[in-house]
C-alpha cells in the first residue's frame, strides 16, 4: 500500500475509517484507497457462534480475505466481543499455527454459511465447494477437545456453485418446520451425512431428512422449494428459495422471486406477505409484530440473488439462547 494511504487511514476518525475499510473509498477526497468488499453484506460467513465460544471462520476465495482481516480485528478490538479473547472464548482458523494446511497441502477453509446450530448438543458443518474436509476435522477436533458440542454432524453435498454453503439446501423456520432442498434432502442426491459423536463413535445416514427424523424430531416436516417440482425446484433453489432468516419460531424473511415455493409455504399453512405491505400494516396498526405468526415476509431481491445469497446468509447471529 502506497504511504499515501497508509498516513490517511492513520488519520482517520473511527467511523471514517470502518466505512473506508469496506467500501474502499474515502469521499471527503474522492480517493479510492481499496477495492470494495460488498461480499461483506453476507456475514453469516465471516464467523459463527457456538454455545459461549465464537469461530472466526476463513474464507475459501481470495476476495474475501480482507472481511476475516476485518472479523478478527472486531472481535479482539470491540468492547463487546473483547471478553471472548480473554476468556478463550474465541476460535481462529486463520491462525496458521493452530490450523495449518494437512500433509497434503489441503488448505483450511471453512465459511460460516456451512455451519448450522440446530441446538446446543448439534452443530452441522457442510463439506461443499467452500468448505475442505480438512477444515472440518480440524474444527472437530476443537470443539470435542474443549467441550463445546456433543456431536459434529459432517454433510457432505456436490462441488458446484448452486450448492455454495449448506443454507443454500435447507434452512429451519419452525420448531417442526424445515424448508429444503428435495433432491438432495430427501432423496440424498450427491449426498450423506456422517455423525460425528464427541464420545469418539460414529452413525451414519443416507440423507439430511434421515438424520433429522432419526436424532433431532421426528415430527419434522419438510417443505420444499419449487413446491417439490421440476423444473421449479432446480429454478428456486437457485434463487435462495431454501435461504430464509428466520426472526421468531414460524416467521421468517425470504427472496419475492420464488412463486413455487411461496404456494409450498401457504400449502403448509403460512401467510406470505411482501416487506411493504407488512411495513405498512405495522404503520396503519393492523399489523402488530409480537403477535405475528406463521407468516413468511418477502423482500424484493433482483440484485441480492445474483450475489448467490438469501437472507440467511445476510445475517450472523452473536448471542444464542440454550435450547434443549
């Protein structure tokens, strides 16, 4: 970096800073000091929190290299986080000395995306085109070491784009409620899922729904993107119809460009309602948000769903409440 830059960025007010930091711009000087990072929006990936212990996680492609720069600096820095390092609280895959490359070369990559907490004895950690086995066994080995989980539970889905991160396949929206990916949920195409048991066993199942119904609740249901149907499941999955956030047990925010997925939901007795028309009962008080249920918001998204990420993917939870 040109001293230039390196004198400025000393100068700058907090603030200032943090938003030169990630838009790469200084507007006071209309001097663009770094390229923009807008990968950030999507921080689910960026670190993930398990029980009392946070993960830094460690991007696979180099152009977001500068978000986990940025992750790790928030959490040593920030009075609210800085506990965690104190307490050894906070996990680092970036530091090269505790998670090195394998014998092989195999590098430790490992996003936030394909780590899912399904309760405070399971955690899910998918194997997919970002995230390396070799990660993964190195995380376990962590976790088991200091206690942190029962059981690791290591799904492995196919090496394509489509099926970036786990949440990209199926996400929960309600204690009995999963909405999925069918070909690879159900039918486990390209697909199995191994349990990993801190007491050093280990189960296997043919697929996500198996293990779900088997160790979690069997009286899960499942709801599918595309309504189950091709060529609309392909279609929908592809634009994060498997991808929600969900806010409260039965409401969740999702992409408005998943018609067949939108019936999918309604058939299973949710409620869907576009952002602006629920902002706007909210305002004229025929909405009241504590009492909302079953209802599924959707958000406009012709931009965001390009970028390969749902509105799961935009959020990244810090403080987890214990469930049984």
């Amino acid at each position: 970096m040109p001293s230039q830059s390196v004198k400025l960025l000393r100068e700058l007010p907090n603030e200032i800073l943090a938003e030169v930091l990630i838009s790469g711009y200084y507007k006071n000087d209309d001097f663009i000091v770094f390229d923009p990072i807008p990968n950030f929006i999507f921080t689910r990936d960026i670190a993930i929190t398990i029980n009392e212990y946070v993960v830094i996680t460690k991007a696979s492609k180099s152009v977001r290299h500068r978000e986990n720069l940025l992750t790790r600096f928030i959490f040593h820095a920030h009075p609210y986080f800085s506990y965690l390092n104190a307490e050894k609280k906070l996990i680092n895959l970036n530091l090269v000395d505790e998670f090195p490359p394998s014998r092989k070369g195999e590098p430790i990559s490992i996003e936030g995306g394909d780590m899912m907490i399904l309760n405070k004895d399971y955690l899910l950690i998918g194997c997919s085109e970002r995230t390396t086995d070799h990660a993964l066994m190195s995380l376990k080995n962590v976790l088991f070491e200091k206690n942190i989980v029962k059981n690791i539970v290591e799904i492995d889905v196919p090496k394509e784009r489509s099926f970036m991160h786990i949440d990209t396949i199926f996400t929960q929206i309600n204690h009995n409620h999963f909405v999925g990916y069918k070909p690879i949920v159900k039918d486990g195409l390209g697909s199995y899922v191994s349990v990993h048991r801190k007491s050093g066993g280990m189960v296997e199942y043919p697929s996500v729904k198996d293990f779900l119904l088997s160790e979690i609740n069997s009286k899960i249901e499942f709801i599918w993107s595309g309504n189950g149907e091709s060529p609309y499941q392909e279609r929908e999955q592809w634009t994060d119809g498997c991808n929600l956030l969900t806010i409260k047990p039965g409401v969740a925010l999702t992409y408005d460009r998943n018609p067949f997925t939108e019936k999918a939901f309604q058939n299973s007795g949710y409620r869907v309602i576009h952002a602006t028309d629920y902002l706007t009962g909210i305002q004229n008080g025929k909405i009241d948000p504590s009492k909302i249920e079953n209802t599924i918001i959707t958000l406009p998204s012709s931009e965001l769903s390009r970028a390969r990420g749902g509105t799961h993917c935009m959020s990244c939870p810090i403080l987890r409440e214990a469930q049984s």
